[in-house]
C-alpha cells in the first residue's frame, strides 16, 4: 500500500469559501478518486492548516494521474489557499508504525495533530523517531496504534493515526511518566498546534477537525 500526503494553509478570511468550494467539486473529485481506486481519502482541519491523507495500491503512480486530471478542479479553490507541500509530491515522511492495519474501519477513532518544528529542528525530530523504529525493530505492533505515520513539509509535523478503541486501555502511571518525558523532550524542538498536549503544556489549541472523508470502493 502506498500512501499519500498534502498540505495546505487557508488563506485569511477564506475558510468558508474554501468548505463551500471544497462541497461543490466532492462529486468529481470522489468520481477521479474512485476510477484509480483510492480508497481512506480524508481532509482535517486545525486554524487554518489544511491536512490530506489517502492510500492507494503500490502500483498505482497517484500524482501523475492527479497532475493531469486535478488541476481543473484545484484552479476552482486556488485562491483560497497557499501550498505547504509541494504539488505532485508526497511529504517527507517522519515516522511509521504500521502495526496491524484495520480494514474495517467502525471501531477506530482517529488522532491527527500538527505540530510546528523550531527552526533547524527537522534532522533532530527525524533522527529521534528513526531511534524509536530501530528499538522496535521489525516486529508488527498490534495496536491500538494502527497505520500510524508523521509527516514534514514546510517547516510542519503532520500525523495521522488510526487507533483502535477495542484495544485501548488506561494510561498506567509508568506510561504516563513515560509519556511526560517524551513529550517534554520535543517541546524542545517544536510547539503544538493542536490540543493533543494541553494537559502538558496548560495553554489552550483548537482540536483537528475532519472536513471530508471518502472511504472509495
């Protein structure tokens, strides 16, 4: 499975019109999405980030479809918005644990969060998520953390998570500790732009918001 990632910022004022755009070409963009069998495409939301994720089959090239059949339908929202990522391309990719991928989706709940790197932090946030792959070497995780990735464009941490809730449990106070200083150590090098962390930080951040989702055929 490939996966694919792009990133935007809603220009000043024009959040509503991006939505009512966003509404008026959903038919023909999920009509292309459906004709190259792409399947989990979604659109989050946080101030005025804009966050898009899909998958589609490890032999599908998704961009060069997209470069010559999207434009029209993009040239229809472009002036509501700037580019983070860079069109045709995916993201950097920051992070992953796969784990076990839940095809049916009814019982996960999703985490997606933006984050804002400090300047010249991008190689040290890398170099510290390559370690957690490297000690968890190549055994699955099974969960609830689920198709889990992060993402870099633009001086921007993307995630997204698929988390199945059959398999959460409550935080033990050994975790927790864990948890505090992980996240205290990256409070160094970037600065929260969603309210994943405000129970750490004690300051307020609007929560991702899922503006569109098309599960495809």
């Amino acid at each position: 499975m490939e996966r694919h990632t792009f990133a935007m910022e809603i220009k000043k004022g024009q959040m509503n019109s991006y939505r009512k755009n966003l509404g008026g070409i959903w038919p023909e963009l999920t009509a292309f999405l459906d004709r190259h069998d792409v399947r989990n495409f979604s659109i989050w939301s946080c101030s005025s980030l804009i966050f898009g994720y899909c998958e589609t089959d490890t032999k599908k090239d998704l961009y060069a479809m997209a470069t010559e059949q999207i434009p029209a339908l993009i040239g229809r929202m472009e002036d509501t918005f700037t580019w983070i990522s860079t069109p045709g391309q995916n993201m950097r990719l920051m992070y992953h644990n796969y784990g076990i991928i839940r095809e049916n989706k009814e019982m996960i709940r999703h985490r997606v969060f933006m984050t804002k790197l400090k300047p010249g932090c991008e190689e040290e946030y890398k170099a510290r998520h390559d370690a957690l792959i490297a000690a968890r070497g190549d055994t699955p995780d099974p969960g609830p953390d689920s198709n889990f990735s992060i993402w870099n464009a633009g001086g921007y941490i993307f995630g997204y998570n698929e988390i199945d809730t059959s398999m959460e449990v409550e935080e033990t106070p050994e975790a927790h500790a864990a948890s505090v200083a992980w996240e205290s150590r990256q409070l160094e090098i970037m600065d929260w732009i969603t309210n994943d962390m405000d129970w750490l930080t004690k300051s307020y951040h609007p929560a991702s918001v899922r503006l569109a989702w098309h599960e495809g055929r």
